[in-house]
C-alpha cells in the first residue's frame, strides 16, 4: 500500500487478541485539527506561539508554529496566506507548521517538535492506528523524509543543549517515514499512517525529526526558496488521530460502545451512505478489516475492527530485486500467534538476500494462516551517461534510463518514466540523478552527477578590499576550466600574502573570463601564550601578563571557541583560548590549564620537652606536598646543633656529638620545595627540661 503521492506506507502490527470484544474507543488525541483554541495567534516568532492552541504545546528551545485563520496576514500566521506560502487548512480552521531540520553555525541543531497529552493512557498490549495529513509549504525548496512520531510516559519539555549549542532530540520515534520516500506534495494534503504496539502506557505524543542533520536526508525539488534567510524543509500538519484497533476472528462478532451524547448514527466504510443504527451500541461481525464511524454533536468517532483470515498476513506482491538490494518481509504481527518461515526460523521479520519463494505460516487461536512471495535477482544493464556540467543559458538536460517498457523510479520518487529532464541551472554545486528501472527481465540502477558551472561575468572578484595575510581568492565548482594568476599560478586558489593588484583569466567551454583587484594586507596579531601548565588550588592564573601590548588590538579571553564568551580570570581546570583582534584580522592562541593539590603546607611547632615523657618530647616538622627538605638547628652562639633532610625525623634535643642540650631558645632554618613551588622558613624553637 502507499501514502497518497510519494510516501509509502508499511503496516507493521502487534496486538492483543479479544475474542466477543467490547469496543469503547474514539481519536485518543485532543484537538485533532488544532481548531480550539486559547487565544487567536497574532504572529508567528520570535519563539512559538503554540500557547494559542488548546492542549497542544512546543517543545521548549524552538518554535514551531501555530497558524489560524483568526491570525491577521501581515503576523506571518494567517491561513491560507502565510511565511510558508499558500495552503488551506484539511478540515476547519487551523493547521501547525514545524522545520524538520536545518543546522546553524551560530546555535547548532534545529529542529521544531509539537507534543500532546493523550486523552488517556495507551494500553500494554494494544494496537493502534496512527494518522496525520502533512503538506510541504510552498516555499521551501528542500524536502525530506525525516518525520516521526515519538510516544513517551514522560512530558519531552525542552531541546538538549549542549557546549552552547541546541542538540536534536535523542530518541527514536516508534513511527517514522520509510527512510528515501520524500513529500514533494505542495497542494493536496498527504495521509501519513502507520500502526503500532505500545510497549508501554505512553501518555504523550511528540511530533518532528528526530535525526540529527548529518542524518536527516534532504531532496531538493529545484524549485526557488521563498525563505529568507536559509532554505529547510517547512510542513505543515493538520488532523492528526490514535484510534485503538480491535481484532475478531472470522465469523465472530465485536461490539461497539459510542459513550457519546445523543443522537447516533452509525456507518461502515463500506456503506458510507447509508445509517446502519441509531443505539449507542452496535453489534457488528464484519467479514473483512472494517471501519466504523459515529456521528454525533457534529463529532465523528472512528471505529476500526480487522478480521483474522487467511489474507491477514501481507508479503507483498512478487518482485525482482537489483543486486545488492534486500528484502525485510514483516507479515502482521497477529497476538499469541506462533510464525513459521520456510527456512524453520520463528521470528516474524525475515530478510531476503537470495532469489525464491518464500512463506511463512502464522497459527493462533483464529487459525493458521499462510502467505509466500516470489523474489528474483536479475542484472539488467542501465547507463545514464557519463557525469556533465550544465552552463547557465544553456540546454536543459535530458536524462535517458534506455530499457522502455519498464519500471521506472528517479531519485524525486515522483517520476516513473523512462527520461527525466534536468533543469536548466541550479545554485546547487552538485546534483545527483539516479533511477532504478525493472521488469520481467530484472533489475538495474546507475546514477550520475550533474554539475551547474558556477556564473562568472567580468567584474566577478570583489571590490579593492583589505585582507588578511594568507587569506585566499578561490572559486570552488569551477570544473575542467584553466586558470592563470598575475603571480603566475595556475590553480584555482591564491594565497594572498602581500599588499598589490592581482588579476585572473578564468576559461572554460561556458565562458572566458578576467578580472583584477587592489588588495591591501593587514599582518596577523600574532603572540606566544604559553605553554600547557599546570596551576596549584587555591592559586589563579593571570595570562595577561605574557600578552604583549600592541597599540589598537583588543584582547578576548574564553572557554568556549563557539560563543566566545569573555571571561575574567582563569580560576579552574580547562582549555584556555586568548583571542587578539583588530579591525580586520585576529589571531588566537590555546593554553590547556590544570590544577594541582601542590601547594607547600608545612606546620612548625615553637616548643618542645624532651623528658621522655611520651609527651611533646621531640620537635619535628609536619607538611604536605613536600618533596626536598632540609631542616638545620644553630644554638645562641650560631653553632650547628642538628641536621636533617628527612621530614620525619625528631630532634631530641641532643646535639651532633650524643650531648643533651640545655633549656633555651634555638634557632632553625627549613628548605622545602616540591615541583611547582620552593620556600626557606626561618624561626626559633625554646627547649624545656
């Protein structure tokens, strides 16, 4: 089955089988189409207006949008005129608008999440169908395939922030578009719906992107960018729903409970014109996977009943796979249901690397059921031609997948015929073109690169300008052209390095070129910050005084490269960066600081009586971080007494020749030092008989 468009869509079960069930389900979701409201939005940014709407929220740290028709046109929220181009709303009044990703170099990650609390908690066990209509706004020139809906017993309040910079949310939706298959829809509003099981009694919802923008997947449509400041991928989203699933088995019944006010009418899918009850509850016993609908109070209540039969598990039609390609088979996942492949294994999923017919048989308490698919490996040889470059002003290009009467899908995922036609020039450096075309023969894919020549007229370097030294002219994606400097050069990057004209011909089979510019340079502010230290507690470092002083250069220190942040003193472990800066040009330097408990602590005492008496009879020396020591004692006269370099060692009282010493004031002098530090201590000590 597929999404309406481009976006396919797999259905992938897991339930709990309810024999004879009662049925009271509605939309789990509140305010499925954003109508109620709190207040009317008056504009969109800076931040979000989400308060406007009743129950819906933003995630803290981005903005997605709220967008009524109640908004005034010039606050960029109005439907159907607003910053994203032109749409009408699926149903009623309102519709929400959210980026799926773009990256900042001054923030970081962003993207926009809208949640929701659910109406109640979903049940272990349970199956669910999940739906939302989603539309590319017209101005944005880029798509992707990177939207999913997270399902969460906690409330996600706000976007990681990490180093100063806003991170994508880290978790993995249970709902995601199937990975390559991109909206380019503009017009209509596209179903996206999967199934699910809840693992747990999820009690949120979270809508957006949850991939990081190295791995969210952009398609560009080729059509202009109607933003203003950066292109990135704008959808809007409007009736989103959670309908519990119940399952019978063929033959049984199921009933259904409205729970609602007054008056009823019920309807099948299968009879939409005509009322099949008035009651607040019905008995049905479909024959077939069926949708019923209640009407009331101008609300509608939807209703999904399948039955278990012999068509319940789905392989897919036969097919043929290119090389390398693989196959995942994900038949339903019926409840208490054991699966039988042909190979003996027993899990549900199996993957097909090999040609043959494969089933499977899932048996269970409504029966066993069966299913197979037929897949083939055939090469079929398809050729795009070598890689190119289009001129501007010249010829669109027509790209020829050369097998007809076959099938064909080109990397838009919207073209299935055997040529594709390029357009005529595009700012983009590079465009990839692929297509995979099969039929009864086999299968084949080839892509190739299309360059545009970037657009050069005379007058294309900039005006006489300052540099920088070493600064450079370049002109990247200029492809199979020559090049040659007044410097002699022949490359397509010059290395400025002294003040003076410089000019360039540029030649190529789009056009030959030639400019010339005046440039001045500015030397760098260049400096030595020191080297890598390391500093003891208690002790700051100042910086300032290795920083010559230059007339006209100002001076920054910071811990963070990003958001160059100015700080006052260095005060803890970390990278140091010291910034010097003119007008014109900077220079930076780094210094990695750490700390150290290396500080000299020595604790001398002043009297000491040594009586052997067990107490305070010798005099010594107490300390940490001491590495070296030397401790010598002179009597009244300047006559040495005593000599140690061990920290641990007493004096007696005793002097060098085995003498008692008399009361009296001595004197001592201690060197200690360590790695960082040194330090002589001079004092006296009185000795007491």
């Amino acid at each position: 089955m597929e999404l309406k468009y481009e976006i396919k869509k797999f259905i992938f079960l897991s339930f709990t089988l309810v024999f004879g069930l009662n049925a009271v389900t509605q939309n789990l979701i509140p305010n499925p189409s954003f109508e109620d409201t709190l207040s009317c939005p008056v504009t969109i940014g800076p931040g979000s207006n989400m308060g406007s709407c009743k129950d819906w929220y933003a995630i803290s740290g981005n903005s997605p949008d709220y967008l009524n028709t109640c908004a005034p046109e010039w606050g960029g929220g109005s439907i159907p005129n607003n910053h994203g181009g032109y749409q009408l709303p699926r149903t009623g009044n309102a519709y929400c608008g959210v980026i799926l990703n773009t990256y900042l170099e001054s923030i970081g990650e962003w993207n926009e999440y809208i949640g929701v609390k659910t109406k109640e908690p979903l049940s272990i066990n349970s199956s669910y169908l999940y739906r939302m209509h989603i539309n590319l706004a017209d101005n944005s020139q880029h798509t992707s395939d990177s939207f999913g809906a997270l399902f969460s017993t906690d409330k996600i309040a706000t976007i990681p922030f990490i180093n100063g910079r806003t991170e994508n949310l880290k978790r993995k939706p249970q709902l995601e578009i199937d990975s390559l298959n991109f909206l380019v829809e503009r017009e209509n509003w596209v179903l996206f719906e999967k199934e699910f099981t809840a693992d747990s009694a999820y009690t949120y919802l979270t809508i957006g992107n949850f991939k990081n923008h190295l791995e969210t997947n952009l398609f560009n449509t080729t059509l202009p960018s109607g933003f203003q400041h950066a292109d990135f991928p704008y959808f809007y989203i409007d009736d989103v729903s959670l309908i519990p699933i119940h399952y019978i088995c063929l033959g049984d019944s199921a009933t259904l409970n409205s729970h609602n006010s007054q008056p009823y009418q019920w309807i099948s899918e299968h009879q939409i014109n005509q009322v099949i009850s008035s009651d607040s509850i019905i008995t049905v016993s479909p024959q077939s996977n069926t949708e019923y609908y209640n009407f009331y109070d101008g609300d509608t209540s939807v209703f999904i009943v399948r039955v278990l039969e012999n068509n319940t598990l789905d392989l897919g039609l036969d097919t043929n796979l290119c090389v390398g390609e693989k196959l995942v088979l994900k038949p339903n996942i019926i409840p208490d249901t054991d699966y039988l492949w042909n190979d003996g294994s027993t899990n549900r999923i199996f993957t097909v690397e090999d040609s043959g017919t494969y089933w499977v048989e899932a048996t269970n308490l409504c029966g066993t059921f069966t299913e197979s698919i037929t897949v083939t490996y055939k090469t079929i040889p398809v050729d795009l031609g070598p890689d190119t470059v289009i001129c501007k002003g010249g010829n669109t290009l027509t790209l020829d997948a050369g097998i007809p009467n076959s099938n064909y899908v080109w990397q838009d995922y919207a073209t299935t015929t055997q040529t594709y036609t390029t357009i005529q020039y595009a700012n983009d450096l590079f465009d990839k073109f692929w297509v995979r075309v099969s039929n009864e023969n086999g299968c084949g894919t080839d892509t190739v690169l299309i360059k545009h020549m970037p657009d050069l007229t005379n007058g294309f370097l900039p005006d006489d300008t300052i540099m920088c030294e070493y600064d450079v002219l370049n002109f990247p994606g200029l492809t199979n052209t020559d090049f040659m400097w007044s410097t002699g050069s022949k490359d397509s990057i010059l290395e400025i390095t002294e003040s003076g004209e410089y000019w360039v011909d540029i030649e190529n089979y789009c056009y030959s070129v030639s400019d010339t510019i005046n440039i001045e340079i500015k030397k760098f502010p260049y400096f030595y910050l020191a080297s890598d230290t390391t500093v003891c507690y208690g002790e700051d470092l100042n910086l300032d005084l290795n920083l010559p002083a230059v007339a006209g250069f100002g001076w920054m220190k910071y811990t963070n490269p990003v958001t160059q942040e100015n700080i006052k003193g260095i005060d803890k472990p970390g990278k140091y960066y010291i910034k010097a800066f003119n007008t014109i040009c900077s220079y930076t330097d780094s210094i990695n600081v750490e700390y150290d408990d290396c500080l000299l602590d020595i604790r001398i005492p002043n009297v000491f009586t040594p009586n052997y008496d067990g107490e305070n009879d010798g005099f010594y020396v107490t300390g940490n971080n001491v590495t070296n020591f030397n401790l010598t004692i002179y009597n009244r006269w300047g006559n040495k007494v005593f000599n140690t370099e061990d920290i641990n060692r007493k004096w007696m009282g005793i002097d060098h020749k085995g003498n008692n010493c008399t009361e009296g004031v001595y004197f001592y002098i201690i060197e200690a030092s360590n790695e960082y530090y040194s330090k002589t201590y001079q004092g006296n000590i009185t000795l007491v008989r």
